[in-house]
C-alpha cells in the first residue's frame, strides 16, 4: 500500500483497521513538548535504537521495502504526556495509555501492529 497520503495528528488513526494490512514505518512530529523520542519493535529484528526530534520536525521509525512489520512503540517526550492506542493484529484496539513514556503494541506474540493513534 505505501504511505498514507494523509496526516492523521491530535488522535487520528494512521494505518488501517478490518484489514489485514500490517504498518512497517511510521513517521512522527509534535509541537509544545520540548521534543519527542520514539523507537518501534520490529518483527524478526526487535527493538531499534531511539530516534529523536526537536519540536515541528519529522522522525521516522520502522523500515521500508523490507517488508518487517512493527509489533510495538515506544514514545517519550521532554515535556507534558503523550497518549497512544495500537491496533494490533488478532487484538483490536488494545485502550488509551497516556504518560512522558509509553509503549503500546506487543512484543513476543509475532502480531503486527495494523494501526495507531496518538495525542499529546
């Protein structure tokens, strides 16, 4: 399917829900909370090194043209809470998480994250 031609920002759903269609990369911004860190747990590869942001510039997490689902997220900002809800495969919507750290999705289950909303 590729990227999402669309920016789903304060709770929107990025990804896909009711398909078995598993997210591989995102890409992640925020404003007003002195930066944000993130790393995703990758199928068959495991955590990644985190990857950080300044406020209003882009951070990917994930892979491409590799064809390796991302499992789990893990979020941290500098300032105030971010909130996350994963959807992972064979589970749903897995219910809100809101703190400066958060991790959402599974980890050593094999189920693909199929989509995600977030907040701050």
């Amino acid at each position: 399917m590729g990227w999402q031609n669309f920016v789903a920002c304060d709770g929107g759903v990025a990804g896909t829900t009711g398909q078995p269609r598993r997210m591989e990369s995102l890409n992640l911004a925020t404003s007003g909370t002195n930066g944000l860190c993130a790393r995703a747990h990758v199928a068959t590869a495991g955590w990644q090194g985190w990857a950080c942001a300044s406020d209003g510039e882009d951070l990917y997490i994930g892979t491409t043209g590799r064809g390796l689902a991302i499992e789990a997220v893990e979020l941290k900002v500098g300032t105030d809470t971010v909130s996350a809800n994963a959807h992972p495969s064979g589970i749903g919507w897995q219910g809100w998480v809101t703190s400066s750290y958060i991790q959402v999705g599974t980890t050593g289950q094999a189920r693909s994250m199929e989509a995600i909303a977030a907040t701050v």
